[in-house]
C-alpha cells in the first residue's frame, strides 16, 4: 500500500494524541474521586478512600441506581417486542412506505432530545392527566427501539430466508421454524440490541427530565441535581467515577456478540 | 388439500399482507400515534399563545411566537450561536476523526483494530453527564486541568463559555463521527489506492478523488449526530457553558410558563435537522448509521 513513512509516523502521533484527549477527561473523574479535596481542583491536595464508602452508604444514591436498573429493563423489553416486530416487517416484506417508515424510526434519536422530551410532556400531562413512571417508560422506550431495529434488521439481511424455507421443505410449521430456526439465528442479535437499548436508557438525562413523574430519580438525575452543590462534590465524583468503571463492562459483553461488521460497522 | 409449495405453512404464511400488518401494527400505534402525534401537537401549539392574564392557551392560529424568535435581537443571537457551535463541533470532529480513522483502518496492525475501535467505543458507554462533568473538571478556571497545564506555558484555559460548550461536545459526539469514517475505510480495497498511485496520483490526490468519495457517506452519516445532537444540547450548555445560553436553554426556561413559545423555539432545530436528514437521504447516508 502506498502510505509513505513519515505519514505514518505523524498518523500515529496523531492518534496518541487523539486517544489522550479522549481518555484524560476520565481519568480526571477516576483520580478526583480518591481526592481529599470537598470542591473541584486539580491537582489533588491528597489521597483518600473515604467519599467512596460514603457513596456506596448514601441511601439516596442506591435509590436512584435501583430506579434506573428498574426503568432501563422496561424500556429495553418495550423496545425488543417493538423493534423486533418492525424489523421482520421490513426486512422481510416490499410495501408503499417503507422507505418512510425506516426514517420514522430513526426520528427519536436524531432528534435534539429535547424536542422528544417537550413533545412527550406536553401530551402526558394534557391526555394522560400527568407523569408518572409510565410516562417515563414510553419515553425511554421511543428511543430505544431503533436500536434493537437496527440490529435485528441486519441479521434478518444477513440470514436471507432459505433456512426458514428448508425448515418448512421439512414438515416444520410456522411456530416450530420459529422456534427452532428463526430464534436461535437471532439471538445474538437482541442480546447485542438489548445492551445497547438498556445503556441508553440508562444514560439518558434529557427525556428523563421531562416525561419521569415528581419524586422519579434516575442515576443521572441524581448527579445532575447534585452537580451544583458544594458540599456534594466527593459523592458526585465517586458515583461518576464508579459509572465511567461500569461502562467498560457492557463493551466486554457487546464485543463477544459484536456484529458491528453484518450492520456495515454502523453505531447503533 | 395437498401443496408443494415450499413457503412455510400456517395462516400468516399463507396471507402475507395479514401478516406484515401483525407485525407493523403494535410498533406503528407506537411511533405514529405516540411519537409523530405528541410531535404534531407540539407544533400545532408553536402556532398557538398564552394569555398573559390567565396563563390559559389561546388556541388561534398566530405567526407570534416565530415572529419573536425571528426579531428580538437575544433569541435571534441564541439561535445563531446554536447553530455556529453545531457547525464549529461537526468541523472539529470531522478534523479529529478523519486522521483518527485513517491511523485505526489503514496504519495500525490489523490485529490492533479490535482494540482500537473498544477504545473509541468506551468513552460512548461513559455516562453523558459524567464526561460533561469530566470538562466542568477540565476547564475550570484557574483550578482546572486545562489551567494547571496551560498556565505555566504561558496560556490560559478557556474556561467556562463558548469555547468551553464547543469542546466539550466535541468531546461528546466524537466517537459518532470516528466509527463511520473507520467502517467506510475499511471498505475501501487496497487495490484503488495502488491503481492511484500506479496512475500518478500523489497522496493528497489519492486522497480527493478515491477516498473522499468512498467516505463521504461516512461523513455524512457521522455529521447527522454531531450537527443533530448539538443543536439541542441545553445541559452541556448549563455545566460548561457560563453565562452562554442555547437555544435548548431557551425551551428549557421557558416551556412551563409558555409552551407555545418553547414550542416554536424547539421547533427550529427540528426544521434544520430534517431538511439535512431528507437533503441526505439519497447519498446512502442514512443506511450507514
């Protein structure tokens, strides 16, 4: 191949670069949460461990971990039935719309969130009489269904039909084929949508703040209400800490069921 | 009755329209009737006003709301700057990513590339307001990472403001633009850039008129988040951005004492971002996401 040397000398420092300026900003939150310091300074005046006993004591803190677990399971089963359903209807059928219906799914996240969120809000609270965490499900899930789409559609792509048609040449009826052909070939697939759709609805701030009901706080509500206060640095910075340590785990598990090259090494 | 069709048995089989509208119905009533109608309404009440005795919606049709946006001088300002830190982080991370990627698909051992790519993906799974958090850290002034390491060099931190917004979401959308570029890359034969060079094309050439055209999907389809999610950021604007407001502030401000008019404020990157989503469309873009 044609790249001369000194290309590649400057591409690699580049990249060192590049992957330093991704990485410091959370290696700062991993060294200020053993920090001594009550506010934000750097560099660190000294060690400690203490704020993180105190965040894995803070009752308020493990309320909102558990909400959020709680939420991010429900939107991802809203949006695995949903997104699996819509996948096999275009992925296996030629219809008027389609085209359409393939950037309709699209709209939730390519949208700002806050437009989701103030739509979302406005007709909760006029024909639904108001938030509750219901509202917040339907939110979370409207996002989170493209994900589990995309994955799926790419397998359905991918698979082709001859199996499931060999499977019925069998004798095997629609339910058995499913059950015994088109399931198993798929399930990787909503193994890898079901990550990606509970970590976005984990993370997820902006939709939350809108559809989630009065007293509803998510893991990222917490931090965000927390973030302006002084005297909560530590804690804060302990819990960022310990999430950007918990993210490292769902990238081991995406990566054994990666199929980022069957969906043209696209993102979500 | 006896077939020898080789479609699967059973009724849905046999009636493939009954079928696809099983399957479209539940995910249609969803996104039509929750998503596209709590959109339509929220852009029928951009038309609409508030009384500004009763607090009550006035429910006729008015142009007000867009006529405000439009000619007062501070929301005019907030839009325009919205848009030019969308512009400004597209570019920064096309700039960013481009070398990146290149280094990632075409310099690195192939054995690497696994790694590389958990490394680019990594910080995405970190939690959206712990790396905003992360630059509150980083650019704050005279205590921050930036100042400690800039101040002695005879440089200042940007600090807390438009520069501050700009980087840090920079910093966000980045990893959207890195992986695009990469998997256009690697789709890229090694047998063009030879047939490149074997015709006389130096590198920067090669570049323009083989790679570019290969990526420029990528680019595209990378470009959608950057623009898209940093027109309606409002939170990295609150935590990094001073006193610098977005148009995303604005709505967030104004949407329970006037949604009629954080409707129509909201309403504004919806407009562009569709008109560069449908502008897109036929560049393949949208199937690269």
């Amino acid at each position: 191949m044609s790249i001369s040397r000194g290309t590649r000398v400057v591409l690699t420092i580049f990249a060192i670069i590049a992957f330093g300026f991704i990485y410091v900003p959370l290696g700062v939150i991993l060294i200020n949460s053993f920090s001594t310091d009550k506010s934000l300074t750097w560099p660190p005046s000294g060690f400690t461990t203490e704020w993180w006993g105190k965040a894995a004591e803070s009752e308020s803190v493990r309320e909102a971990l558990l909400t959020s677990i709680g939420i991010a399971i429900a939107a991802t089963l809203v949006a695995l039935v949903l997104g699996t359903l819509l996948a096999f209807a275009l992925g296996r059928y030629r219809f008027f719309g389609r085209e359409s219906i393939s950037l309709l799914v699209v709209l939730p996240i390519a949208l700002p969130g806050i437009v989701t969120g103030i739509a979302l809000n406005n007709v909760f609270t006029s024909f639904l009489g108001g938030l509750t965490i219901y509202t917040l499900i339907i939110g979370h899930g409207t996002f989170c269904i493209v994900v589990v789409y995309n994955n799926v559609i790419a397998r359905i792509r991918r698979m082709g039909g001859s199996v499931e048609e060999a499977s019925a040449d069998l004798g095997a009826n629609g339910w058995r084929t499913f059950v015994y052909v088109t399931f198993p070939l798929m399930r990787s697939a909503l193994i890898a949508g079901a990550i990606l759709a509970f970590g976005l609805s984990f993370d997820e701030i902006i939709v939350t703040t809108f559809t989630a009901g009065p007293g509803i706080t998510t893991l990222p509500i917490w931090i965000y209400q927390n973030l302006f206060r002084p005297n909560q640095a530590p804690i804060v910075n302990v819990v960022a800490a310990a999430l950007v340590l918990v993210s490292i785990l769902p990238i081991y598990i995406a990566q054994r069921f990666s199929n980022a090259d069957e969906r043209g090494g696209g993102l979500i | 009755m006896t077939t020898t069709t080789a479609t699967p048995r059973g009724f849905g089989y046999r009636h493939p329209r009954l079928r696809l509208a099983g399957l479209l119905s539940a995910p249609m009533a969803w996104l039509v009737v929750v998503y596209l109608g709590s959109l339509a309404a929220l852009f029928l009440t951009a038309f609409w006003t508030v009384d500004d005795f009763t607090g009550q919606l006035v429910k006729t049709f008015t142009m007000k709301n867009f006529q405000q946006v439009f000619t007062n001088p501070a929301y005019l300002g907030s839009m325009l700057r919205t848009v030019s830190i969308a512009l400004l982080v597209t570019l920064f991370c096309l700039v960013l990513a481009l070398p990146l990627a290149f280094f990632m698909a075409r310099v690195a051992r192939t054995s690497w590339r696994p790694l590389l790519i958990a490394m680019v993906l990594t910080p995405l799974w970190a939690s959206y307001l712990v790396k905003v958090y992360a630059w509150r850290a980083m650019l704050q002034p005279e205590t921050g990472v930036l100042a400690w390491f800039l101040d002695p060099l005879g440089l200042s931190s940007p600090g807390y403001g438009y520069l501050g917004i700009v980087i840090t979401l920079t910093y966000l959308w980045l990893p959207y633009m890195i992986l695009p570029i990469y998997a256009g890359l690697t789709r890229l034969p090694d047998s063009m850039l030879d047939a490149s060079s074997d015709l006389g094309a130096k590198g920067g050439r090669t570049f323009r008129s083989v790679v570019m055209p290969i990526i420029f999907p990528s680019i595209v389809a990378g470009s959608i988040f950057t623009f898209s999610l940093s027109l309606g950021d409002y939170i990295t604007a609150q935590i990094v951005g001073g006193k610098v407001t977005m148009l995303g502030n604005i709505v967030q401000t104004t949407y329970v004492t006037n949604l009629p008019f954080a409707a129509a404020v909201a309403t504004i990157p919806v407009v562009i971002v569709l008109l560069y989503l449908l502008a897109v469309r036929r560049s393949g873009a949208l199937d690269n996401l």
